[in-house]
C-alpha cells in the first residue's frame, strides 16, 4: 500500500492542461500503427505488451509528430533531418495557457480587430509548430519570425501544405544587421529601415517596414552572459503592429554538449534552434528588455508577453528582471508531459483591471517552499515564532500550536491589504513555479473585497539547516485563492531574508 507521503506527491504533481486533447486521451501507438503503415516500424512492444517507440530515435519522434498531427488536427507537416521535432502534447500545453491568460480578463483588451486574435511566435523553426496548432485549434493568426534560410523555407511549406489554415500565418525573415542603435538613439526615435521580405501571391515582394531597432538594456549587467544574436523583438516586429500576445521556445543551452546531456530523448535540434551565448537566460532577458523598451513606444502595442523556460532555476533570475523593468502582471505555470517538465513564463504592462484568477490557475490550494541554508543559531521554532509574529503585525488572527508545528491564521480583507501594501518593495527570492499570478501595483486595491481567508502554515524539519514551510487553504471554495498565493509569497521572502545565509 503506498505511504501518505508519496500519494501527497502524487496529488501536488503538476499535470497536462485540462483542456489539451491528450489530457484523457494520450496517444494510442498502437491505434496510429494500424492507420499509419509509415509509423508501423517504429512500434514495438514492451514487456508488458504495451505499445512503445524509442524516443532516442529522431526518425521515430518526428514520424509520432507527424502522425498526430495529421490524425488529430488534420495538418500536412514535414521537417528535414537534424531540425528541431516538438512534442505535440507539450506544445499545445503552451496554447491552452495562452488562452488562459486571454481569457482571464485580467488586462483589458487592446485589439481593434474584435475576437481575432494575433500572436507572435520568436523563432517559428522549420516546425512552425505554434502558429499551426494555434491557427487550427483556436483559428488564431500568426506572425512567425525566424533567421535560418531552411527554417524559413520549411515553415513556408508546411503553412503552404494547410490551406484551410495558411492565410492565417506569415512567415517573416528577421534581417541580421551587423550595426544596432544605442539606447540614446533609440529613445531619440531615430528609426532606421530594413528590408522585410513576405511572400505574396507565390512572388517575393519587398516591403520597407520601421523595425525598432535592436540595443541592449543593461550595459552593465553580467556581459559575459548577454544575448548577442539576431534580433529577438525589437528588429523584428514592425512599426504600428498589434499582438495580443508573443511567444517563445527559447534556444535553452549555451553549447550542443550541454544539449546532447540527456540520453533518453533525440527531439533533433540545428545550433541556431538549441544555443545561444549565455543559454535561455540570456535569451530570455532579452526579451525582457525588448518588451520594456517596446512598452515605451505608440507604434507597437502587445497584451502578454510570454516565453518557455526550460530551467526552473532560471525563473528566480528572470522575475528580478521583470521587477526591474516595472512589468504590472508576472504569471508562471507548468507545462507538463509525461516525465517532462517545463516552465511557462508571462508578463504584462497593461495595467490590471481586474485581479483575478482562471478556473485553471484556482486548483492551486496548497503551496510550499524550502527553507535552506538555515543559520545555526535558528530552529524549527525560531521560524514558527516569526510566521506567528508576520501575521500578528497585520492584525490577522492566529493559532500556534507548538506541538504539531501549525499555526491557523484567520485574516481579514483589511489584513490581507496590510500584509500586501508594500508589494512593490525591492523582493529578494523567486516565485513559486506553480499557476499563480502576481501584480506589482499599489496605487489600487490589491485583491477585491472578499470574506475572510482562513489558512494553515505548517513547518516541517527536513535535514539539518533545511525546513519545509508548507501553506494550505482551509476553505476550498475561497472565491479569490490569488490572495492566499501572494501573502505565501511574501512570507516566504520575509524568512528567507531574515533566517537563510
């Protein structure tokens, strides 16, 4: 019979989005094998009769690709040798969630173009998985960017081999230029051309556009780890356009070494798809700084800025980044598919209208964090007398009890604001990557008006010098669970400022 402890883990485990069409329903090997004659001599059977593939097999991988797509979303699609093969499951995670954050009305929208919606995708791939699946799923339109002559060519045909869905996604070359404006220039509005090249009616047409010009947003910041590759935003998108959001599979290591490191998958992958000087971090950032010099220009206006993070190491950097630039909404989830994790990361500077959270994101009840690097002079009780004392402060009704290591705390909207009010202060440690949301905004109210919170924080003693600091709603059906996230986060940055090294 399994131990309490593992069916905890078991229930806390992140999972596939609800609305993903392998969520109930993951792919049948052995059905595909009978309709698809090129899959066949992929399958094999395990030991236990099951129908399996060798994921170490990048002929396998991408003819799984293949095949799902044509069964499940009726797409055409192809890619050469050695370039990159999502996972379909993985990939429409990413969409689902976009569409979460669209649907959450948390920012007003910002289209003129009513229900359509408009996306960016940062390095399309030969796969242009992300505007196919958006586009077929959600009859979403795309603009999908890239640098690589193959990858551009292999995208346009496997838009061009979709008809029912290829006036729905461009494909755009993003010009390397060898000289970029420097922040003073760019500030001056000192815009240069460059030549954008779009397909149209089957002739190459030559189209001047204002890209805003590429520049670095931190010359001081870590140089020896800053993104020094083709234009990611800026330089790529175009004067006056409009997304309701831009995404990113970033290239996630700085060598193909560090890529080739787990034996147990072969998804392909060409240099320009896989590395980057200073890996997903600097890529990233870079992004980050492009979005905040982009939120200072009326030519170009995006709702959600979002990007893949393949480390969740990576996301405590990456949200220092998001504060510094003054981002009004950060959002982080999980994209889960089979043993694989990955890490979604999103941002807004469209001031919150509305504080709320998705059915989706509300699941989320229970939190926790370690506690590591615990100075000596400071136990189990010393961290429990402080949770007692943060919360005491604000107001907020608490229950110790020393010999179970809780403490009950009943916390009213007034209390809730106290603890919050100064959010805005410089934060230490990173978010918790669990589907949460996060607004950096005191000059209106923090959360709406709701009864009181009730909640359990409990303190367990893991190995010397490290505890689990475990937080839990008590009521289930609490209307806004985003207060509960946001108080936990807090907390966890005011004990690890004051007891770790």
């Amino acid at each position: 019979m399994p131990s309490k402890k593992k069916r905890r883990r078991d229930l806390e485990r992140p999972t596939i989005h609800p609305r993903n069409k392998y969520s109930e329903n993951p792919p049948d090997f052995a059905l595909l094998a009978s309709l698809y004659t090129s899959f066949q001599p992929f399958v094999f059977y395990g030991r236990d009769g099951r129908p399996r593939i060798d994921w170490t097999d990048f002929n396998a991988t991408r003819e799984l690709t293949r095949v799902l797509l044509l069964h499940d979303h009726g797409i055409h699609w192809w890619i050469p040798d050695g370039q990159l093969c999502p996972t379909v499951p993985n990939r429409s995670n990413y969409i689902h969630w976009i569409e979460d954050l669209l649907a959450s009305d948390i920012i007003g929208k910002t289209n003129t173009s009513g229900d359509n919606v408009r996306g960016f995708d940062i390095g399309t791939g030969a796969n242009c998985i992300y505007p196919l699946l958006g586009a077929s799923l959600l009859g979403w339109s795309f603009v999908g960017s890239d640098v690589t002559d193959v990858a551009l060519e292999w995208a346009g045909k496997n838009v061009k081999n979709n008809p029912q869905i290829s006036q729905l996604i461009e494909i755009r070359k993003v010009e390397i230029h060898e000289e970029s404006p420097s922040m003073e220039e760019l500030h001056d509005d000192k815009l240069v051309f460059c030549e954008s090249k779009t397909e149209l009616s089957g002739s190459m047409v030559k189209e001047e556009v204002d890209p805003l010009p590429s520049t670095s947003f931190d010359p001081h910041a870590d140089a020896n780890k800053t993104y020094n590759g083709p234009p990611v935003l800026i330089g790529a998108v175009r004067d006056s356009e409009k997304f309701d959001f831009c995404m990113c599979n970033p290239p996630f290591f700085e060598s193909m070494d560090e890529a080739g490191l787990n034996p147990k998958t072969s998804c392909g992958g060409t240099p320009e798809e896989m590395i980057c000087h200073g890996g997903e971090k600097a890529f990233i950032t870079r992004i980050i700084e492009d979005s905040a010099v982009l939120k200072h220009s009326f030519r170009f206006l995006c709702r959600w800025y979002t990007s893949m993070v393949g480390r969740k190491s990576n996301l405590k950097f990456l949200m220092s980044k998001l504060r510094e630039v003054g981002v009004t909404i950060v959002k982080t989830t999980d994209f889960v598919q089979g043993q694989t994790c990955r890490w979604g990361l999103a941002w807004s500077f469209v001031p919150p209208v509305r504080k709320i959270v998705s059915p989706h994101v509300a699941e989320k009840n229970i939190m926790s964090f370690m506690l590591e690097g615990l100075q000596r002079q400071f136990s189990a009780f010393h961290v429990l007398q402080s949770i007692e004392s943060f919360f005491h402060t604000s107001g907020a009704s608490c229950e110790l009890n020393t010999s179970s290591f809780t403490i009950d705390i009943t916390a009213s909207n007034d209390h809730c604001d106290a603890i919050l009010k100064d959010e805005l202060q410089p934060l230490d440690e990173a978010r918790s990557c669990q589907h949460e949301e996060e607004t950096f905004n005191s000059s209106s109210c923090l959360h709406p008006r709701l009864n009181n919170l009730l909640f359990r924080i409990s303190v367990f003693q893991q190995i010397p010098g490290t505890l689990l600091v475990k937080g839990s709603l008590q009521h289930r059906d609490n209307p806004v669970p985003g207060a509960f996230s946001l108080i936990f986060q807090r907390l966890e940055e005011v004990l690890r400022h004051k007891f770790c090294r």
